[in-house]
C-alpha cells in the first residue's frame, strides 16, 4: 500500500497538548532527495513510497497548548503547488484549516517558533505581506537569520514575503532557552546553521520536536541517510547520531512533522538496529 501523508493528529505531555497541523504533501525523487541512499535500500522501507516509488513527506507544524500560552511551531509551505522536474511536487494550502480544526484562532497565538527558515517550515508566516499571527514573538535559533541573508542557490529558503514581514520582528534563541512553560530549545544544527528542537516536558513525560533533525522513518536505520537540503551534512549525521542514541534508551515522545502516516512514535533500540513505532 503506497504512504499517506500524516493527519491532524494530538498527543498529551503531561498538562501539554501538542497537535499536528498538517499544511500539505511533498513526493519527492529517491536519489534526489537522500543522494546516498540507493533502490537496494529502498526495497526494505518501501512502506515509505508512493505509487511511483517516490518518498512521501508530509508538510505542516505544530500547535503547543501549555497552560494559557498557544505556541505555533514552524508554519508549512504555504498556499501553493509546484513541481521540479527530476525532483519531485511539493503542495500546501491546509495549514490555517487545520488550526481551526483545534479551536484556536490565529490572534490566540502568542509565539510562533521556526526550527529553521526553510520555505517549507515558512509558508504561512505573511501571505501577501502580512503576518498571520500579528500578535506572536517569532523566534528563530542563533545565527539562522544571518543565513539567510546571504545568496540562496538551492532555492529553499524563504520567500520575499516572509524576509520582509519578518526584519523587524523575528527574535533570535538558543539552545536552553525557556520558550513557554514546559517548552524548552536545544539546538540541533546541521540541516542549517541555526536548526533547533523543542524539548517539551511535564511532570515525568517529555516529547521533542525534531523539525528536520529527519524527514523519513527510513533514516532511524539507515544513518548515513541526509537529505539534499542539508546545509552542513556532516554535523547533520552527528546530530542526528546523538539525538537517535539518546531517544533509543529513553521514553520520549518524538514529532516529526515530514513523516509519512503519523507524525507522532517513538524510537526504540531492536536487535541490531533502531525501529520507529507509532501509538
């Protein structure tokens, strides 16, 4: 059966509610979009392709719920369709539906946090030039902003829109910084200079938002598994390294807004290798 993209779906940390806000979908080219991975490799997570054996990968972000704070973490792609030739179709247009979905408004929002810029984690943030969440702080990690401004050959960064919606509102955070209650950053660069995680926590459960720490299940087990846009592939496998070592031996509830059918599971240390497991 070919992959979905993933639902609106919640889970609870404690007194947290967190909820996926699905925005759209991506199917993009296997040796395109992980350029190490191989068909042989493919054969054993075929349950992540589609028809046409292509990755699926679901766009959206995530709504925090903790006590009187709503946070929204990362905005989707935005109200658009396109397709690369060679590389895949990427569409989005959900986002603001979703979040109604929920009960909440967009003037309830009071901080919106990008795990990096890309246009895929951007998409709502000024439609037309002007903010969906007039009322939010916008946070973005240390030095992400300062990438930005430099040329964008891959073409991945965010639109006109958003940079200048953006200039005179977006605060810089970092790694430990207390967003909301529960709601903590851990940097996790590599994907871009300025990627971060969100550590959300209470009493004695946890969860992490990953952002693009990983896009598919396929790469818990096959490590050496980047993805194209990765800025700094290098320090993207190490931080994917620790953060896999680190969740295997623990209970943590892990979001992972691009994976196909649920975003929502954890990792679990198997014979020999890591497994994902959702419910």
């Amino acid at each position: 059966m070919a992959a979905q993209p993933a639902p609106l779906a919640s889970v609870t940390v404690g007194d947290i509610k967190i909820t996926y806000l699905p925005d759209g979908e991506g199917h993009f080219v296997t040796a395109a979009f992980m350029p190490a991975s191989s068909e042989e490799g493919w054969a054993l997570h075929r349950q992540w392709l589609d028809d046409e054996r292509r990755v699926v990968t679901t766009f959206g972000g995530f709504l925090i719920e903790t006590g009187d704070r709503k946070v929204a973490v990362d905005l989707g792609f935005g109200d658009a369709s396109v397709e690369f030739p060679g590389f895949g179709t990427l569409a989005g247009g959900r986002y603001l539906d979703s979040l109604k979905q929920t009960g909440v408004a967009p003037a309830e929002i009071d901080t919106v946090v990008y795990t990096h810029l890309h246009i895929d984690h951007t998409g709502w943030t000024a439609p037309g030039g002007n903010l969906t969440f007039a009322n939010a702080r916008h946070l973005a990690g240390h030095g992400e902003w300062d990438h930005w401004q430099q040329p964008d050959e891959s073409g991945a960064g965010p639109v006109p829109d958003t940079v200048a919606a953006l200039g005179s509102r977006l605060e810089a955070s970092a790694d430990g910084d207390t967003i909301a209650p529960g709601v903590t950053v851990v940097a996790t660069p590599g994907h871009t200079p300025g990627h971060q995680s969100l550590i959300v926590s209470s009493g004695s459960d946890r969860a992490i938002i990953l952002g693009d720490v990983l896009h598919c299940p396929a790469q818990i087990t096959e490590q050496d598994w980047g993805v194209v846009f990765d800025v700094d592939p290098g320090l993207a496998r190490r931080t994917r390294d620790r953060l896999m070592a680190e969740l295997e031996a623990s209970d943590t509830t892990v979001a992972a807004s691009h994976f196909p059918e649920a975003v929502f599971g954890r990792v679990l240390a198997g014979e020999g290798k890591r497994n994902w497991t959702v419910g």
